[in-house]
C-alpha cells in the first residue's frame, strides 16, 4: 500500500487513527504534533527511513499520514484533503470538544477504507485521473478533426467539380453566343444577297419591259 498508517487531531489530541501495518509510525506521528506550533494552517512532510509523514493542518484539526516515499506529496495530501472533508462532515462542531479517540470506533472504518482506495484504485490521483480524461477528448478532437478534414476533402472536390461545371458552363454560353453570332450574319448576309437578287430581277424586268415598248417606235 501508498499509503500505511493516517490519523486525524485537535492540536495534539488524537481522535482518530488506523494503521495497516504494524510499525512505530504512531509515535512518530504524535511526535510531530507536538513539533506542529500553535494552530497555525500548514502543508508539510518530515522523511523517516524510507517513509513520509505527511501533515495537514487547518483550522485546528490535523490530519497526518505515513506513506512509501515512492508515493510522492500529491497522492497522500489528496488523501488528506479527503480525510479532512469527510471527518468535518461528519463530526462538525463536536470535533472542539471531543475526547481522545473519541470517533475512533466509526472513522478508523473511513481512514481504512479510503487508505485502501488511494493506495490501489489508480482513479483516486485526480491528476492521472484528468490526464486520462483529457486523453480520451484528445482522441476524441482528434477523431472529429479528421472527419473535418475528410469531409473538407470531400467539399473540396464538390467545389472542384463545381468550378469545373461553371467553367464548362462559361465556355458553352461564350461558344453559344458566337453560334448566334454566326448565324445572325449568315442571315443578314443571306438576306441582303436576296434583297440584290431581288433587285436584279426587278431591274431586268424593268429594263425588258422598257426596250419591249420603245421597239415598235424604232422600225416607224
């Protein structure tokens, strides 16, 4: 286990403890409440052998463990927090006036109970807990930004075939209006070669008509 032996205090008055192995880590412990001064709020750890005794203080109340130096500070004062927490919860104002080991009956139950739990359940360290949680929404971003980008690939051959559709669009409506083009001069060519033609005929006409009435005047 991390985390072998806790306790929880009114200065150096212990009212609660439970250990899990059998080692001199209680009087210890009571020899760093008397080094704790006053009632002044603190966050400290003191080295012993290969163990740390971990200390937090608030308000009055000390909660202390002793865990394997391998352990490291954030994972045991978590546990102190929790412990902390949960023992105000539960006791509230009678914790100014109780009497040595007065919840030690109910709470060595709790400090068991959540030793067990953050020494062996890897979701109790809240920061490997979060970085796993930011691991799966990384996966999860990661996931949806390739689908963004397949999907942007996809848009971007839509577009592709689109601009293509619109150039094809252009060059069909510029071929388009040079066959009208076309074709509007090719009649206004053919109609102005009808209008001579027609023209010629009428001028042929005229000018037989005219030499057929001024013959007979020519013989006399």
């Amino acid at each position: 286990m991390a985390i072998l032996y806790a306790l929880v205090a009114r200065g150096s008055l212990v009212l609660a403890e439970f250990s899990a192995t059998s080692t001199n880590a209680s009087v210890i412990a009571r020899q760093i409440l008397e080094k704790i001064p006053g009632n002044t709020d603190t966050h400290v750890s003191y080295s012993q052998d290969r163990y740390i005794f971990h200390v937090k203080r608030t308000d009055g109340l000390t909660v202390l463990c002793m865990a394997d130096e391998n352990a490291g500070r954030r994972l045991p004062f978590a546990f102190l927090e929790d412990i902390h927490q949960r023992f105000v919860r539960t006791y509230g104002r009678a914790v100014l006036s109780a009497h040595a080991y007065a919840m030690n009956d109910e709470f060595s139950r709790v400090l068991s109970q959540q030793m067990e739990y953050y020494s062996n359940d890897p979701n109790a360290d809240r920061i490997n807990r979060l970085k796993g949680e930011m691991s799966q929404v990384r996966n999860v971003m990661i996931e949806n930004i390739d689908k963004v980008l397949d999907r942007g690939n996809r848009l971007e051959l839509l577009v592709d075939k689109t601009a293509n559709m619109q150039g094809n669009t252009f060059r069909f409506r510029k071929q388009a209006r040079r066959f009208r083009s076309t074709v509007w001069w090719r009649n206004v060519k053919l109609t102005a070669a009808l209008i001579l033609l027609l023209l010629v005929i009428v001028y042929v006409v005229l000018a037989f008509v005219c030499h057929g009435l001024t013959l007979p005047s020519c013989i006399k």
